[in-house]
C-alpha cells in the first residue's frame, strides 16, 4: 500500500456515506414465516437508536431511510417528534418510502389500478410523503411500486404506462427546492406475470415524463442473474439519470442478502464506474447510497454493521484503481493490463488504510468487535424482549 493509496482511500471513506434502513432494524421475514430476534426495533425511536448506534461505530451513516407506513402513519404531522428523535440520536431522517404494496386498495396496483379511485388514493399517498419529506428536511422521496399483473391478458400494460406518466407527473409536480423522486424498478415479486416498471429502461422513460427533479434508483437485487449491472450503472451515469441504490447481495432473485455476502466484486465492479465517471467527468456524480435488506437469520445491528463496513472496504479498493493507467491500456486494447488494474486493487487488503482512517477519526478499528463490547445488545434485549410476536408482514 502506497500512501498515495492511502490517501486516496482517506479521501474516498471521507466522501462516502451510507443510509441506513429504519425497517432492516425490525424483525422482517418471508412469505415463510418471520423469526423474531428480542432485541428487534419495532418503534421509530428504537430504529433511530440502532441506527445512531451503527453511525457511531462507523461514521458513515448519517440518515435513516424511512417507509411511510410503518414510520411516519401520521406523514408531515410526525416531523416534530421525528425531528427529536433525529436530535436524540443523531441521525438525520433519510429518504422518505410511499407504502404502496401493503393495503388491500392495491390489490390489482396502485398508480397502474385501472380503479381511477385508487389511483387518486396512491397519487394522495405520495403526496403526503412529499410533505413529510419536507417536514423532516428530507431530500429524496423514494418510489417502488409493486404494480403487474400474474397472467397474461390480464392487464392492459400501455394503458397502465399512461396511467404511470401521469402519476409521477402529478408527484413531480408538487416537489421544490433541490427535492427528488427516486423511480426504483424491480423486474418481478409480487407480481408474476409483469411488473409496470420492470427494468432500467422503463424506470428512466417514465422519470423523464415525470420531469427534471426525477431519477432512476438501483436495487441491486432487482436484477435477473445474467445482466450487467455496472452497465446500467454506467448508462445511467452517462444519461445524468442515476439518483441512488439499494445495496444488498444475491444468490437467486431479490434475495435482500448482505452486501458482498455473496458477489462482493459486483459492488466493487459499481463503484469503479461511479469512480471512472467521476475522474474523467471532474463531476461529482450526485448518488445516494442507501442499504436495503432484511436480516431474518443475522443480527439486525450487527448485519448493519458488517455492511457499513464491507461498503467502506469495496469502496475504498475502488479509489485505488489506477485509472489513468487503465484508460490507457483501455485506449490500446490492453485486455489484460486493463484487467489486471481492477483486480490488482480488488485484492489489495484496505483494511490497514481502513483502520488508520477510522483511528484518526475517534472511531473503533473495529465497529463489530466495538458493538459487541457495548453492552447495547444486552440492553435492548432486556428492555425490548418481553414483547409478543409483532403483527405486520414485512417489518
Ligand atoms: C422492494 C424493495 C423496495 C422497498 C422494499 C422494502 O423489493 O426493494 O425498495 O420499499 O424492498
Ligand atoms: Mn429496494
């Protein structure tokens, strides 16, 4: 490690935050059932001390992003308690989630029902997010719908794009200030047979008919197995278009896994692309990274803290790429130098430059073994455990 390295990774792990999910903090689970851990969050005060709890460990998670329904049931009305939370804790509110999966009116969608009444309540919906966003000083209002359709002939799909045009149109409208729309999209689950905003491609058309404050979010786990992710990435970023992830890992589908569980050179792979747009635009792409996963077999606040730490390492190997150096073995042709550049940083053990940067900041060397000496586990456990079964079917 050259401490030109070093420093760049210093650099990078300064510019580099990471939002926190209030609802990968709750017990969650699968259409298979849910195991509860004792020491789960189930209030928005307990979600903002666990979250608080991991950005004093890491220093690298300022926000919490947070799902309508189940934090803010009130909307703008809970931004004075949310506010004090965010002070008690330490953590500001992050992007604001519309729940438009979980009540039965959507059954056969929300902003795609061909029920006008239903579409005006998801339109209202997304509205009230807008004002609790404002409310809470949040920037970013993230959308993911569940809308589709399982049989085919069932749905009038270009009916329904028209009915997505002129949802988000209505949504954009209402924003101001520097505030966005994220349209996230998700190829299938719950639905089957089509999903209104299925890939990239359908997310970034209907966010330009939406309007200039509109932007594409990346799941990474909203992919089928074969494509390439970082491309989309790179697409994105060329067509100014990329607003924000979902960071998770995968084996299968949307399997909601800890980042770099299981494919850790994907993310490092994303990363490169953001860093190569950066270095040859002189641009500061305008990205946030938020975690989206649920923890059903791993401690919530330690599978938070394993992830912070594991989006830090793929990140700071991404800032020690030679990419001078890789342009120009791109430029020539240069298979395997070029190769050769990523892998070289991918392997580099950034743990040392981690450590030094995290000392030189007051934080842990190591979050989780920091956590696990707390006492905080044993607290919650005790204060929260007593508690029944919580009801809900995702958090
Ligand atoms: C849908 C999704 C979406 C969330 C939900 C918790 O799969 O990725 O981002 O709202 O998970
Ligand atoms: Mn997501």
């Amino acid at each position: 490690m050259t401490s030109d390295q070093a420093g760049r990774i210093h650099r990078a792990l300064d510019g580099f935050a990471i939002e926190l999910p209030s609802w990968g903090f709750a017990n969650t689970g699968t259409r298979f059932g849910k195991f509860v851990q004792p020491a789960a969050a189930s209030t928005l005060e307990e979600k903002f001390s666990d979250a608080g709890q991991v950005h004093s460990l890491t220093g690298a998670c300022p926000t919490l992003a947070l799902h309508a329904a189940w934090d803010l049931p009130g909307g703008a009305a809970d931004g004075p308690a949310t506010l004090a939370l965010s002070r008690k804790f330490g953590v500001r509110p992050g992007s604001i989630n519309p729940n438009l999966f979980e009540a039965q009116c959507y059954k056969f969608g929300s902003f795609g029902n061909p029920d006008e009444t239903v579409r005006a309540a998801a339109h209202a919906h997304v509205a009230d997010c807008i004002a609790a966003a404002r409310a809470v000083g949040s920037r970013d209002v993230s959308l993911w719908f569940a809308d589709g359709s399982n049989y085919p002939g069932t749905a009038n799909i270009r009916q329904r794009r028209d009915w997505f045009v002129d949802g988000l149109r209505r949504s954009h409208a209402l924003l101001s200030g520097d505030e966005r729309l994220l349209v996230e999209y998700k190829p299938f689950e719950p639905a089957f047979y089509h999903t209104d905003i299925a890939d990239w491609g359908m997310a970034l058309l209907l966010a330009r008919a939406a309007g200039p404050r509109a932007r594409v979010l990346v799941d990474t786990g909203h992919h089928y197995q074969s494509q390439n992710i970082e491309q989309i990435v790179a697409w994105l970023l060329a067509e100014g278009m990329l607003g924000g992830f979902h960071f998770n890992d995968r084996r299968y589908a949307d399997d909601d896994l800890t980042l770099g569980s299981i494919d850790p050179y994907q993310v490092f792979r994303i990363f490169h692309e953001i860093a190569l747009y950066e270095h040859e635009t002189g641009a500061r792409a305008d990205i946030a990274f938020t975690i989206d996963q649920s923890h059903n077999l791993k401690g919530k606040i330690e599978a938070m803290i394993q992830t912070v730490a594991m989006a830090q390492a793929l990140h700071a190997k991404a800032a020690i790429v030679d990419r001078d150096a890789l342009l120009a073995a791109q430029k020539k042709s240069d298979v395997i130098g070029a190769e050769t550049l990523l892998q070289d940083a991918f392997s580099t053990d950034v743990r040392p430059a981690i450590a030094e940067w995290r000392r030189a900041r007051g934080l842990p060397v190591d979050p989780l073994i920091a956590f696990r000496a707390s006492g905080y586990l044993e607290r919650i456990t005790a204060e929260r455990g007593g508690r029944g079964a919580p009801g809900g079917s995702y958090a």
